[in-house]
C-alpha cells in the first residue's frame, strides 16, 4: 500500500451522525438563543473543537463553563444518536482489510472525549487504532494541523506517509497543512462541495478507491 498510517476522522467518517449533533446543535441554539441554521452549521460548526464553537457563540467564558455547556450539549446529541448508531457503510471491512496488511490506524478527532468513549465503545471499534486523539489533547482545533501532527507522531510515522479521511473542509484544511494525504469523504458537504479542497472522495467505505492507498 502506498501509505503507513491511515487516519481517521470521527464524525462524518468513521460514523454517519452529522443530522444528530445537528439536530442537538439546533436544540442547544434554541435554548439560548443563537442564531443557527443548516449553512452556518456547515461552513462554520464541522471540525471546531466545543471550546472553540462555545467561545464563538458566548465570548470569553470560563474552562468550566466550557465544560457545563459541552456536557449539556453532548448529552443531547447522545440521546438522539444512541437508538440509531452504526459504523459508517463499509468502514468496519476496511479496517479489518488493513489490520490484516499490518497498517497502523489512528482517530483523530475534534470532539470531546466523552463522544469518542460513547462512539468507540458502544460500536466496539476501540480496538482498531493504534493511536487516538481528541479534543481535549489540542490547543487548537482543525484547521490548524496540531490534531494530526499528532497523530503522525503517535503512529511513528512522518505526516508524509499518512492519509487523513476527512469529511469537513476544516479537516480536510488540517490533514494538509500537516503534511498528510488526504481524502475528502462526501457526509457532511456534497461532492462538489468538497472538490476544490481534495481530488480524492468518497461516499462511503464500500468505494473501491480505499483499497488502493
């Protein structure tokens, strides 16, 4: 294969669950009364860790009120999403498809801790990586590339022998600026969307392509 470490989004990759955290998200706006639709959930919410959106929305709060407004918001888009996760389509083959050739896998991700517990654990996909990465092991959320230098250097590998699959333009903005390959996959923005930002995408993980990096 032509690259060492495979690495992996959350959010929009290795899950379909962007209309959940939006459908929390809208919950969340309603309540304290900011304006929020579909175009700025998109443009604006897609990759950006909870202390960055918070701080966005509120101004300068404070670390724990940061944390009370993330578990306020995080539980809403887990009761929604519970009844009805999944590994995204084909995901769980190809990951299997690349422990079976030795690769190195690692998640790296804007959320918080407690949705990559909720999602690692209840879907029983802990065990395929080899490195993880979250929310709160950054100082700065995607685009900046420190998400995936780390996880580059979790795996051993230079970022030039890595591919990020991204579904965010913000993500996808990271895993370059890192120095990675990457791949845009077509859940939270549409093909054309995502085209002037990646050549390579994917609707999901049952598109021959994966199988040739």
């Amino acid at each position: 294969m032509k690259h060492k470490g495979f690495i992996f989004d959350m959010d929009g990759v290795v899950v379909d669950n962007h209309k959940f955290h939006f459908k929390a998200w809208m919950e969340f706006s309603k309540k304290y009364k900011f304006p929020l639709d579909s175009k700025i959930y998109r443009d604006t919410y897609n990759g950006k860790t909870n202390a960055d959106l918070f701080r966005m929305i509120f101004g300068e709060i404070s670390l724990e009120e940061i944390q009370n407004y993330g578990a306020e918001k995080e539980n809403l888009y887990q009761t929604l999403y519970k009844q009805e996760m999944k590994p995204h389509l084909g995901i769980i083959e190809f990951f299997q498809y690349l422990k079976s050739k030795q690769m190195k896998l690692a998640l790296g991700t804007s959320a918080p801790t407690m949705n990559v517990n909720f999602t690692l654990d209840n879907l029983n996909l802990r065990s395929y990586f080899d490195v993880i990465i979250d929310g709160s092991m950054v100082t700065q959320g995607k685009p900046h590339p420190e998400v995936y230098e780390l996880c580059a250097k979790g795996l051993d590998f230079s970022p030039k022998d890595c591919i990020v699959f991204e579904d965010s333009i913000a993500g996808l903005q990271s895993g370059k600026a890192a120095g990675c390959s990457i791949l845009g996959v077509a859940t939270s923005h549409t093909v054309e969307e995502l085209k002037p930002h990646v050549e390579q995408i994917i609707s999901d993980f049952t598109d021959s392509l994966v199988f040739t990096l």
